[in-house]
C-alpha cells in the first residue's frame, strides 16, 4: 500500500467509526468470536492489521440482559452496556431503496433511520434494492418454503447471526426477488440480540404494509 493509500484509509477511518453489537446475559458474551471476526475483517480490509482482542475489551453486568455496544475506529474502541429489551415487530414495509450502502457496520446510521421514519403503519422496513429483498433497519431476514429457511443472497448487511446459521447448515442462501414474498410460508429477523425470530407463520399477508 501506498503511503497515499495509507492516508487515504487513515482519513476516512478518522470521519467513520463503526459498531458491533454483542449479546451479553448475566456476565457471558454470546458468540463472540463472530463479532471478533467481523471487526477484524473490517479494519482489515482497509489496511489496519493491529487490532484488540475484543475478549479483554468486554466486562458486561454479571446480571441481567446487555446489549454490548462497541463502537471503534483506528484511533480508539469504545464499550457501553445497555439493558436490552426487545422492539416488537408486527408489521413490514416494503420499501424500496437502489442507493442505499450498509455493507460494513456503520456506527452512522442516518440513511437508514431516514428510510425508518417512512415506515408509515409498519413496526420496521423490509428494504428492496433493485429488485431484491434485503433485510430491515435492524436484522437480516429469512423466509421458509415448507423445506428449508431462506435468506437473500442480497442483505444490506452480512450479520453475524445470518453468518453463524448458513455455517450450521440452518439457513441456506437464496435470491429472493420483491415478487416472490408472497410464496412463503414464513418470515424470521436475525441479529445477534434476537437470535433467530420467527414473526410470521401462514400470515405473510397480514405482516406485509405496502
């Protein structure tokens, strides 16, 4: 790398920081070498190869439910602890975006809050992206056609749930395109906080706002 794109890299990594977002129950991190995995790809992936060892960075509450926030940068790593209760998810819009770009975990999250204040009737969005179904402002998504659960080869973002799941052989990759919702049978969010939740079963329909 060039010392140009060493600067280059040093520059955008001072203006972006980025998130990951860690389950802890009563004092045990959840997954974690998942999350370790996405940090370093990220840093990596712009040239930065001294990174934490996120274990030695983490001390959650020895009691209760946390959702471990960790925002970081080249510059530093910060960690707050946050009682975790869950958002009910009812209902999705569909919404179509062809621009919007959250392929790494960003800790800036303005374009898809922007996307979320259109959500109208919805608890949350289902983003379209040329044609495709991605995932919500929040979980990546799968959809179960009487066989297996499937997730769209297109997420917004490669979660680290939806990572775990394919390895395990639960879930299995698929292009789902905006006309095709309507033929499964099931819905489920995944993110590291909820794991793997089903929110619709034979009622795709009624959960679906356009």
């Amino acid at each position: 790398m060039t010392q140009e794109s060493v600067t280059s890299v040093q520059n955008f990594l001072v203006k972006h920081s980025f998130l990951e977002t860690i389950k802890a129950i009563d004092g045990e991190v959840k997954y974690l070498e998942y999350h370790q995995k996405r940090y370093e790809g990220v840093l990596n992936s712009l040239g930065i190869k001294k990174v934490h060892n996120l274990k030695e960075r983490l001390n959650p509450p020895k009691k209760g439910l946390y959702r471990c926030r960790v925002v970081y940068s080249i510059e530093e790593l910060e960690v707050e602890y946050i009682p975790y209760q869950k958002r009910q998810i009812h209902k999705l819009k569909l919404l179509e975006s062809n621009t919007i770009e959250y392929s790494r975990k960003y800790a800036d999250r303005r374009e898809l809050d922007a996307l979320f204040l259109q959500k109208g009737e919805g608890d949350d969005i289902l983003i379209i992206k040329d044609g495709f179904v991605s995932d919500t402002t929040i979980a990546n998504l799968a959809f179960f056609n009487g066989e297996h659960w499937l997730t769209p080869k297109t997420p917004l973002l490669q979660g680290t749930t939806r990572a775990r799941l394919l390895e395990e052989g639960k879930i299995f990759e698929k292009d789902v395109r905006v006309e095709d919702i309507y033929t499964y049978k099931k819905i489920a969010l995944m993110n590291a906080m909820i794991d793997f939740d089903i929110i619709a079963e034979e009622n795709i329909r009624k959960i679906i706002v356009r």
